[in-house]
C-alpha cells in the first residue's frame, strides 16, 4: 500500500516523520545548552539545531525521493549525518488518504519542497520555545499544495521529554490534520504581526488596519497556526523579511483549511525551484471566513509601494 500511494501522500507522509525526528533535535540542542549561534546577517541567527534539523530533513527525504529537488533555508553541509537522524518511514494515516485527481498523477521532477528547519529561530534563542516550528511545504506547478508544520515545544509546560510537540498537515483538495481547526471570533479584529523585525512601515501598515488587538509573536509558521486555531484573524507582515520556506507550508495548510495567504498586493507567491527566495511583497495572511479583500482595500499605497 505504502509504496502505491500517490507520490503527494508518500511525500507528506514522510515529511511528517522527519519533521518529528528533527523537532526533537530541536529540543537536544537546548537541553545541551550550547546552541552555537552563527550570525548570517542582520537581526538573522542561525543555531546548531537550524543546521541539524536541515541535515535531518533533507537527507531523510532526499533519501526517499532522489528526484525531487528539495530547497532549505541553511544550505548545503558536506558533514556526515547521524545515521540515527535519517528517518525513512511515513505516517501510516496520511497513505491511506484519498487523493484528488490532480495531485494524484504528479512526477518527482514536478515536485519542489521548501524546508524551513527552525522558524523562529530568533525566539528559540530567546527562550521563546512554543514559537518555534518546523517547516516542510511541497509545490507542484508553482503552487503550495502540502505542508506540514510541527511544534516541538507545543505543551511544553505541561508534559516532559519527547511527550511535548505535535505535527498539523494540509493537502489542497483534501484537508488538514494534527489540530481543530477553528475560526476567530466575531465582531474583532485580532492581527498577529512580527515582535523581532519590526519597523516603522510594519508598523504603519497595523496602524491602517484598527485592530483591536495585536498579537506580536515569532514565526511564520507559528502565526498561521494562531489563524487556524481562532486566535487572530489576520497575519500581517508589511516587510520583505520572510523567503519562500517560511510560507509555503503554513501556505498550505491555511488555505487546505479555507484561508488565505499573498503578499500584500493580493498576488500569490511562486514556489517553483528558479523563482526567488525571498517574499519581496510581503505576507498578508487571513483565517478562514475573513475578508481578505478588505485588508488588501485598507492597506494604504504608500505601504504597498515600499514592497514591490
Ligand atoms: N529580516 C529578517 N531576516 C531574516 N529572517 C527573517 C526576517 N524577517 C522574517 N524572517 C523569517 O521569517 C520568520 C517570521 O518572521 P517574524 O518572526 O519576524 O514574524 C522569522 O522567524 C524568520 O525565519 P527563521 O526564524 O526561520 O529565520
Ligand atoms: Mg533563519
Ligand atoms: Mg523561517
Ligand atoms: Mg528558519
């Protein structure tokens, strides 16, 4: 069975058990106390556990999948991988899943597959651990159609060791899993936005927006998961900060949900391996049964014109 599953379900599958094997790297790196921090750039930091969850990840699917090319935030590394890091079995649930029609055909070549290992790395530093995720998301056609996202620390104050974290999916055309979805309440306007690359346009594009409340937390991954969980009804980031690995998965499975995710002009992002990295427009993302028009309507010209 597993080995005739459509090549969209085997690849989630599979995601699903290296993202899981590389959560709790996440959480030996920590425990080890020493997280080797590497500055790549500006207000950007790069841990031992960003380098080992890539490794993990990309040789555990590259393993399997050979053909498919497969981008990650931290580049290539040339060191050995642990042969314990290397998981190659699949989520047992997801191959037995249906798969629409037009997913089912689709050719390893066809298939490219963004992994962010740590998103939010700077909260992680900070000691900030339920904003931390791991990021795998599969395009085909340009189009973010799968994705998975685990939190590593999610319940991490109530539950110990390998207890703590769980995995949410999303596949155009069947749904989600790992979580109840929910929507935001009525009659507010909750926005979740940066709280480490902010900037007086960032800021601006809130100010135009009159939320009620705003949620400042870490991570891409770790905002859409507040718009699927009812916590906030937009996610809105007027800044060219985040790359194509930070949305693509949370892309996916928000709008397997019914949400949406562009930059802030209303326009897709590509996701096809020659386009570039990073998300030059800006990320307006909206839960299930918002208006995304209306924040698209708001947001002033001026904003807009800083992010072409
Ligand atoms: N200016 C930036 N430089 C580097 N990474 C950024 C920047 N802005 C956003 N990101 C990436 O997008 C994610 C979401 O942004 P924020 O948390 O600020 O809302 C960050 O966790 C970071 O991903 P990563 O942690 O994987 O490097
Ligand atoms: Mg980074
Ligand atoms: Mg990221
Ligand atoms: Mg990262």
């Amino acid at each position: 069975m597993a080995q005739n599953a459509p090549l969209i379900l085997r690849l989630v599958a599979s995601s699903i058990t290296a993202v899981n094997r590389a959560g709790k790297i996440i959480r030996d790196v920590m425990s080890q106390g020493d997280l080797g921090i590497v500055e790549k750039g500006k207000n950007d930091l790069q841990t031992e556990a960003d380098r080992s969850a890539q490794r993990c990840i990309v040789t555990s699917l590259s393993r399997q999948f050979p053909s498919v090319t497969i981008i990650g935030e931290e580049g290539p590394s040339n060191c050995e991988v642990p042969s314990d890091w290397v998981v190659t079995d699949s989520d047992p649930q997801v191959l037995q899943l249906q798969c629409p029609e037009e997913l089912g055909s689709v050719l390893d070549h066809e298939v490219v597959v963004w992994v962010d290992p740590l998103d939010g790395t700077s909260e992680y530093t900070q000691g900030l651990l339920d904003h931390v995720t791991v990021l795998v998301g599969i395009a085909v056609g340009g189009r973010a159609i799968g994705g998975v996202i685990h939190q590593p620390y999610y319940n991490y104050e109530t539950v110990n060791g390998d207890d703590m974290g769980r995995t949410l999916w999303g596949i155009s055309g069947i749904g989600t899993g790992g979580f109840e979805p929910q929507l935001p309440p009525e009659g507010r306007r909750i926005i979740t936005t940066t709280r480490s690359h902010s900037n007086s346009v960032v800021q601006a594009a809130l100010d135009a927006l009159h939320p009620d409340e705003i949620l400042r937390v870490g991570g891409a991954g770790h905002k859409v998961m507040l718009l699927m969980e009812g916590k906030a009804h937009a996610y809105v980031f007027a800044s060219p900060g985040c790359k194509r690995w930070d949305t693509c998965a949370p892309e996916a499975v928000l709008v397997a949900m019914g949400g949406h995710l562009t930059d802030m002009h209303g326009n897709s992002y590509c996701y096809n391996k020659d386009t570039p990295h990073q998300n030059t427009g800006g990320v307006l993302a909206t839960a299930k049964g918002e208006d995304h028009s209306w924040y698209l309507r708001n947001l002033p010209d001026t904003i807009r014109q800083t992010l072409v």
